[in-house]
C-alpha cells in the first residue's frame, strides 16, 4: 500500500510505538492509507528486533542491528527515522517533525515525553490540531499510573487468567484497536475545527470493556464469574467437545431454552423439565457422546442446520489452509531483505474494506531517514549530514540500502 491509496491517505504519523500495542495501533494506520515513520535509534532499537525464540535464527541487518520475523510483521508498512532522544539535538529535531505531521503515538511509561520536553502540550503548541495517543497499562495518572506494565500483568489484574482457568490472553490488541478507534474520531475533530486532542488509553481499560459480561453478575449482587473451562456468560450451555480426529474439537453454544429444545431434538432424547437441576449434564453427556462420532466439520454442519451456535476449533495450521479465509485474501506475501520471504496475515480492515494489502514489510533501522527528512521538512541532504555529525540522527551507510526494500513507494510530500 502505498501512501496515496486507503481512507488515511495524506495523514501523516510519526511513532514511537514498541511491542505490541503500539506497533500494532501504528501498523494498523499504516494499512488504512496513513504515512508512518517509525522512530528508533541505534543505540535503542526496538526491543521486538530481539525477541527471543528458540526455532528463530539469529538475523542481523547489514548495520549489525538485529531483527526478527516478528518486528518484520508486526511493522509491516511503517517507514523508519533514527534519530537520537538521548541528546538535546535529537529532541528538538522530533519536535520539528511533530510540526509536519497529524498524529503522534507512544506507549512509553507516563512522564517520559514530558521528560524530553516533548509532552503533548509543548507539541500541540507546535502543531495546534496535533492527535497524540498515549498507549499505558494503567492510564497517564491515578494510583496505579506508574505500574510497570506488560501484557500477562494486565491480564491478572482484570482477572482474565482465573475468569479462563488455563490461559488467558493479552489485550495489546484490543487496545491498538480502541487507539485506532479513538485516533479516528479525535482526527475528524480536528477536521471539522476542534482543538488538539491528547488521547489517554489505559490497556486495563480496554480490557475490562471487553470483559463486560465476565464482571456483570458480580457487580450486581449476583455470584462471582467461575473459571469452569470455555463456559460462556449467560449461555444454558457452552462447551468444547472432541470429535473424530487427532486433537479435534468442535466449540458449542446453546445460547437459550430454544437451543436447548434444538439440541435435544438433534441428538433424540427429551427435553428436560423447566428447573432440572441435571438437565445441564444430561445434555452435556449426549453431546460428548454424539461428537465423538464425527469429524468436526461434520459436526458443525449438523449444529448449525438445526439452528445452534457451532464452530470447529482451528489451529493455526486450518487457519492458513482455510478456504474461506483464502478466499478473501487474508493472507500476504511480503518479501524481506533479512528474514526472507514470508506469508502473513493481511489487515483485517484491508480485508473488510477491499484495500489492497501491504507487502511492504518492516523497515530496517534508520532506512528511511533521508527520505523523511527531506519530504516533510525539506532538509538537504548537507542539512542532514549536519544532523547527523550532532548525534541528532543516523541512517546506515548508502551501499546498505538507504530506504526501505520497496524504495520504489515514494516518500509522500503532499500534505
């Protein structure tokens, strides 16, 4: 994708994203037509270039800065600047940046950017209309704000690990799609006159909208949320079950009384009495008993004619070949001078809105330096040679490819 195609097209981003949540909340701009130069440094490089992975080889950029499939995919399509925060000279040359673009993110520990004299009020000072999303475990401020944050302690504070017994999951995802969400909405308030908008996202947050269901019982007199494995809120009766097959499972939901007759009619035997206090395990033990017999494709093709909530338990392997997934183009070939070539998924919102997919993967350190430089602020590339010999900047050598591998996508100068 380049940047003159998808519904961002034009909007400028400049990140300091790292991990997920904030590499993802950039990437995510990124496929839907935004500019993103990714901000790193040598001396700091992202910490996903060297995430550790017994069956991932050692891989070395021609700079010697290490980098992985994982910083590779998770970066797909973000530009990359280097510039060095360390030094006063480096700041200030972000802060010129800021003054060229629409939207900044940063998922740092609160206090940081203040710290470097690139808080959100110094930048919207500099930029008036600027969007800057702050990506925390617990928010820019209360008691909890200065909490080290990572994904598996967000997880137990909310109480994700013990609402699922076995694992739970993390919600770095679902807090890049609220930044989006939000980024969206604070960008078109500027576009019809607001003021700078200063986004505040706490991933606990995020995390307990979508646990809603888990908490509201509770929180209304009733009885905490059970760890009974795959139960379902307010479900009659939720399970996964196995089927024909090696390690294969079909997942079930009989969401009411209506389900509830359905299924007693497909597996043939009565339907229990209102207030039967069996009548769960009745039912549950037929439904082990009548999977067992099938694959699970031809389970769910039977559960679902009869009208119930079905669906095969894929793992990542049914997930590649899937037919239909295939078909709809959720997956991507991306070509990477390092880690080789590689099939990734595409953009859920490339996929929903018909865009093409990016093929653009991450970019090395510091490749798109000059070419940043001089597209959004017209520098030289005497200026940047000065730049750079202050410590303000870095890119590697020119025989180390300057831009990024797909350098035939033009930097955008329109704003």
């Amino acid at each position: 994708v380049s940047s003159e195609s998808g519904p961002l097209a034009g909007l400028r981003v400049i990140s300091f994203g790292t991990f997920v949540v904030g590499n993802v909340c950039a990437t995510m701009l990124s496929d839907l037509g935004a500019e993103v130069a990714k901000v790193e440094s040598p001396r700091r490089p992202e910490a996903l270039r060297s995430y550790f992975s017994l069956d991932h080889p050692n891989i070395h950029e021609p700079s010697g800065i290490r980098t992985t499939n994982m910083f590779a995919s998770l970066t797909s399509g973000q530009r990359s600047v280097s510039l060095n925060m360390d030094v006063e000279s480096g700041r200030a040359l972000f802060r010129r940046l800021v003054a060229a673009v629409d939207v900044v993110v940063e998922n740092f520990s609160p206090g940081q950017m203040d710290r470097w004299g690139c808080g959100f009020e110094t930048l919207s000072r500099r930029r008036p209309g600027l969007v800057m999303a702050s990506l925390t475990g617990y928010g820019q401020s209360g008691r909890r704000a200065k909490y080290r944050a990572y994904a598996s302690n967000i997880a137990n504070y909310l109480g994700l690990a013990s609402s699922w017994a076995f694992d739970g999951t993390h919600f770095d995802f679902v807090g890049a799609h609220h930044a989006v969400s939000a980024i969206l909405g604070a960008v078109e308030s500027v576009r019809q006159g607001g003021p700078a908008v200063h986004i505040d996202l706490a991933q606990a947050e995020t995390g307990a909208a979508v646990m809603a269901p888990l908490y509201l019982a509770s929180m209304n007199g009733g009885a905490a949320w059970s760890q009974a494995p795959n139960a379902v809120p307010g479900s009659a009766l939720s399970g996964v079950f196995c089927c024909l097959g090696e390690d294969a499972w079909v997942a079930v939901e009989l969401e009411d009384a209506a389900d509830v007759a359905a299924a007693c009619a497909l597996l043939e035997i009565e339907e229990p009495e209102t207030g039967d206090a069996d009548a769960g395990n009745e039912i549950r033990s037929a439904l082990t008993a009548w999977c067992a017999t099938f694959t699970p494709y031809q389970a769910v093709v039977r559960l679902q004619r009869a009208g119930l909530a079905a669906a095969v338990v894929e793992n990542l392997e049914d997930l590649w070949r899937d037919p239909q997934l295939r078909s709809r183009g959720a997956y991507r070939d991306v070509f990477h001078p390092d880690v080789g070539s590689r099939e990734l998924p595409a953009s859920p919102d490339q996929v929903a809105l018909g865009l093409p997919r990016t093929t653009r993967p991450g970019a090395r350190l510091g490749a798109d330096t000059t070419a940043i430089l001089q597209a959004w602020l017209g520098f030289s590339e005497q200026d940047i040679d000065e730049l750079e010999h202050s410590d303000a900047c870095w890119h590697p050598p020119k025989q180390q490819h300057p831009t990024s591998p797909n350098s035939h996508d033009k930097i955008g100068i329109a704003r």
